[in-house]
C-alpha cells in the first residue's frame, strides 16, 4: 500500500536529533515558553523575512489571534465583516467567528482554487473590514490584486498560510508581502510539522505583536498582571524544539515536492482527470496535489483496489456544515463542483520514485 503520506517515515529522517533536544529538555527543566521557543519565534521570523513571530499553540489560534488583536487595537470591530473563500478548510471560517465577526463567503477561482479578486469586489460592503486569504493547497493567492482590493477600500489583509509554509511570492520573497500578518500551522501533516499541535504568527507590525504575545498567555505582559481578555495558546516548548529541527530542511523538502508535482503534471495523461494548475514557479509549495474527476469516489475506491491512498480535500463545503446551518441555503455552485470532485494524491518529501511511477501508471490506466 502507498500511503498517502507517511508520517513516521517523515519523522524518522530527524530521529538522532529529535533525542538530542528532548535530552537537552529534559536536563533544562523548563517546559513552557522557554528557550526553544525563542529560538524557533527568532528561525521563523528569519526564514519569512519578517520582524516578529509569535508562537502559538496550533494554527486555528493563531488566525483567532490575529483577529482578537485587531478588535483590542480598534482595527476591527465585533460584527465586522471578513471576506474569505467558501472552498477552505472549516477552520478559516470558525477562526473568524471565534473572534464574533461575519464570514462573507467569495467562491473561488475553479482553476487555482484560490480566491477569485473580481468576486471579491463585489462582495464589499460598508461593513466590510478584512480579507482572509487562504493560500489553499499551498499556492498563493493572487496577493497583487487582492492588495489593490484591499488597498482602495482600506482592509487589512491577513492570511492563512497553514498550508503554504515556504511558499515565494516573488524572487526569494517568502514574506509578508503585502499583508498584515500571516498565521500558520504546524500540525503533524503540514509541509513543517509538529510531532503534535502547534502553530505561529507572523507579522511586521509591533503593536501587533505585543498584543498577540499577551492574548496567547492570559492576556499577560507582566506575570499576574493581566491587559486583555487571553486565552492560554502558547506553542509547546518542546515541538518548537522539533520544529528547530525541522526549519533547515523545508526549503529541500518543498522542492522534492515540487519535484514529485512536475512528474504527476507531465506523465499522468488520462482525459478524465484534470489536473492542477500550476505556473512552474516557486508560489507552490504543493502541500498538497489535488486532481478533480467527474466520479471521484470510483476513482478513489479504483486506486485503493491498487493499493494507492488517497483523500478528500474537503469532501463537505463550510456552507453545507450543520455546524454552519446558519449559511446553509447560501449557494456556491464553484465551491460545491470542487468539493464533489476532488481527490488528493499522495505527496510527501519521503515519496519514492518508484512509488510515484506506479501512482502515474496506475492512474494512467483507468
Ligand atoms: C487552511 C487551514 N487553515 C487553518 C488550519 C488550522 O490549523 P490547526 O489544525 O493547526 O489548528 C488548517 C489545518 O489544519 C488549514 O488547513
């Protein structure tokens, strides 16, 4: 069985050195928001360019922080609206309602899966306040456009990167960019995971910063005294000491993907699949790669008869949840195509070769 992704296998490359820092733990004695924060909050800013990060306990806490923090900064407002694509994962959408603003939902484009910027103008009303993009996937979004948007009715612009870690917008630009801040997630199956949750924010802005810091903990700058209404999401001391680990190689493990990404694109020819969209460049990062068909479930059920594991990126759109019953007759015929015909393939930096020819033989087959 070729799994669909690997996680030990993943993992095992940085045994030696994972027992090296849990050792160096275990001698130091202190557990939370220690050293190895610090030093991952200092590796993480660096490696995006920018001049904070925050840790914080996953990457659901990490948008809510972000939003929290505007509404203490006076930037936003309880009742505020946000845009955000209708095709992400459920989490952009709670993180949005978690800090009691409106998720005006913008179908995305069929072809990148990403934000469409025309759809989005026409969603701004006077209420309007942010945009939430998502780089779904883990190809940015078209940020230039988005911007101009934003710009000209005065948004802040954030994004979920929860599936794009390392992914450049232009020549070696990791950054911010155009944003405000940017959230991401370190969950065990992320391009950098955790060996558990965690997750980071980052961001240019220092007042930002400062209030997200004490949000994470209780609201506290100063130990027992307390500023703003906290929540206790701080990102563990020792995955931060795995994700030390770990940073070196995302840049080494985003091409293998890249790699593995050019091979599906070129050799899987097979007119009922359509395949991703993807410019050659650096602004994927192909956390995962996503094929849509008209009867998906066949072809899922065919490749497990061949021992090849896939999954449903998302198989249910945020609108059609109960848990969002509230939008529940909104229609989004785009959002809804895509969630009935997706289907992600394995990828993963531990894929072999042999694995991936007999992923493209058995596809090409059907
Ligand atoms: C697009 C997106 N946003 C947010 C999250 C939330 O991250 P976490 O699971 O670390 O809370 C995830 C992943 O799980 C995600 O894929």
């Amino acid at each position: 069985m070729i799994k669909f992704l690997d996680l030990k296998k993943v993992n095992q490359r940085y045994d030696k050195a994972f027992h090296e820092k849990l050792e160096e733990f275990m001698q130091r004695g202190w557990y939370i928001l220690g050293d190895e924060v610090k030093l991952f909050e200092e590796n993480f800013s660096n490696y995006c360019h920018s001049k904070h990060c925050i840790g914080v306990g996953n990457g659901l806490d990490a948008l809510v922080l972000i939003f929290k923090a505007y509404i203490e900064l006076g930037k936003l407002q309880k009742g505020d609206e946000v845009i955000v694509p209708a095709n992400t994962y459920i989490a952009s959408i709670l993180s949005i309602l978690q800090a009691d603003l409106v998720p005006v939902f913008v179908e995305p484009k069929l072809e990148t899966y990403n934000l469409n910027p025309v759809l989005i103008a026409e969603k701004i009303t006077s209420k309007t306040k942010a945009i939430l993009v998502v780089h779904l996937y883990g190809q940015l979004a078209e940020m230039d456009k988005i911007d101009g948007i934003a710009k000209q009715n005065n948004l802040l612009v954030i994004e979920d990167a929860a599936q794009s870690h390392g992914a450049e917008l232009g020549v070696g630009s990791k950054e911010l960019g155009v944003s405000n801040a940017k959230a991401y997630s370190f969950y065990p199956s992320k391009n950098i995971g955790c060996l558990g949750d965690g997750g980071a924010v980052i961001t240019n802005d220092d007042e930002l910063n400062k209030i997200i810091r004490a949000i994470r903990n209780y609201g506290s700058e100063k130990k027992y005294v307390n500023d703003f209404i906290g929540i206790n999401s701080r990102l563990d001391e020792l995955q931060a000491a795995f994700l030390n680990v770990k940073l070196p190689e995302l840049d080494a493990d985003n091409q293998k993907r890249r790699e593995i990404a050019n091979r599906y694109l070129a050799e899987i020819k097979n007119d009922k699949i359509v395949l991703p969209f993807y410019d050659g460049s650096k602004n994927h990062v192909f956390h995962l790669f996503v094929i849509r068909t008209e009867k998906r479930d066949e072809l899922q059920e065919y490749l497990s008869e061949n021992g090849i594991e896939t999954m449903i990126h998302y198989p249910i759109p945020p609108h059609q949840q109960k848990a969002l019953k509230e939008f529940g007759l909104l229609s989004f015929p785009i959002t809804e195509k895509i969630h009935r015909e997706v289907l992600s393939l394995p990828m993963s930096p531990v894929l072999t070769e042999e694995e991936v020819s007999r992923i493209i033989n058995v596809l090409n087959r059907y």
